[in-house]
C-alpha cells in the first residue's frame, strides 16, 4: 500500500518569513496529492491539491510543487501569518473513474508563526 | 454546500459500553464514506471504507466485529464502536465523498467535525 512520509514535524517561523513542508510517497500510482490544514480539535480542511499532471500549483500565498520522478511534493507558505499556525497533513491517492479514492496522509506538521 | 455532519461531537461513556457515532452528508449523497482514527499529536489513520448498501472494507489491524459499520443510505453511515475500552478513546473523523455529479473539485472528500471519544 501506499507510505506517505512527512518532514518536519514541528516548524516555527517568524511572521511575514515563508515556510515549506516536504512529503514524500511510495506509490508510483497514485496521482493525487491534497494537503490540509488542522486547528486543534477540528476537522481537516482543504488547502490546496495538485494532480500529477501538474508540476506546481499557487493560490495567493500558498503554493504546491510536485516532482513525480522522484515521488515527492511540497508546499510553500509565503508571508506567513500567526492565523496560518495550525497541523498541515500532507495525503496521497489515486483518482480512479474519475473520483479520489482513499487518501494516506503523512505524518503532520505543527506549524507555529511566532508574531 | 458538501456540508458533513458528525454526531455527537463528544461522549464519555464506561468502559465495556457501545458508543454509534453517526456522519450524514447534508447537501449532496455520498457513494463512499471514509472514517478515520486521530490520536492526540498524530496523524489521521484510516479505518474503514463504507460504501451504501454494501459491506465496509477494513483497513488492516482494524476490528471489523468491534468497529460497526453500517451505510443504509447515501447520506447516513454510522461507526458503532462496541465493548470500548479506554485505549479506543480517540477523535473519530468521518469524510465524505460526493456521487453523481461532480462538485467544484470531484477529488475533494468532505470531512466531518470529528467526534471526540473518552472511555473511563
């Protein structure tokens, strides 16, 4: 099945400095990467996601970059704020009929943006 | 819209005890509906797969007779955690994918508040 790995655990920046997580999966075959961000006590919400036809994707200060080849993704947080303090989980899965079927999430990262 | 709800958001219950947790999908109909396992400071884990009207598919190590499984429509699965005992305490999270026509992103599973399970 598929392993999806996630660096850094824990991740403190100064306001307004940029931030960037690093997953890495196994899975040659899976083709969807979303990551997701997770305040404490509530529910995972959508960031952003990128297919594997694409190489990098942005929305406004958030950005994910994929590199199939060498099966690994990131994503990029520019101008970071303390509201951007939170878990962001990094996930892997395969788009088949095209629906999203299950996601293996990476380990999280505790992002914390010191004002 | 692809609005989850989960309910109920919190229980505490003794051990030895049956806790349902229900996920509904409130604006669309889910085909599939995930539920997942979070430990304190750890990931989201994936128990089991519930697909209406038919059986769940379980995740390896995940006790198919202890986590019930029912999906009797395309807007209602519940998650029966049965006999719980105090290292079943956990936050349940639901997730929710929509059939039929495709929403804004037909990748994008929905998920549920959670439910936080606390067994004495």
């Amino acid at each position: 099945g598929e392993n999806v790995e996630q660096h850094p655990s824990t991740l403190s920046v100064q306001e307004g400095d940029s931030a960037v997580i690093k997953c890495t999966y196994s899975d040659s075959a899976s083709n969807y990467f979303p990551w997701y961000k997770q305040e404490l006590g509530k529910r995972p919400q959508l960031i952003i996601d990128i297919r594997s036809n694409v190489g990098e994707k942005k929305d406004q200060r958030i950005a994910v970059t994929l590199n199939k080849t060498a099966k690994h993704f990131s994503l990029h947080i520019t101008e970071t704020q303390p509201e951007d303090s939170a878990v962001y989980f990094c996930a892997a899965s395969m788009i088949l009929s095209g629906s999203a079927r299950q996601l293996t999430f990476g380990s999280g990262t505790q992002l914390t943006v010191l004002p | 819209g692809a609005v989850v709800s989960q309910h109920p958001s919190w229980v505490i219950c003794k051990s030895g005890t049956s806790v349902k947790i229900e996920c509904r999908s409130l604006d669309f109909q889910a085909t599939t509906m995930f539920w997942y396992r979070q430990f304190p400071k750890q990931s989201l884990m994936l128990m089991a797969t519930s697909n209406e009207g038919s059986k769940a598919t379980y995740e390896q190590g995940v006790e198919k007779d202890k986590f019930l499984i029912n999906h009797a429509s395309l807007t209602l699965s519940t998650l029966t955690v049965t006999s719980a005992h105090p290292e079943d305490s956990s936050f349940y999270i639901c997730s929710a994918r929509e059939s039929g026509r495709a929403p804004k992103s037909f990748n994008e599973q929905f998920f549920g508040p959670g439910t936080r399970l606390t067994v004495l």
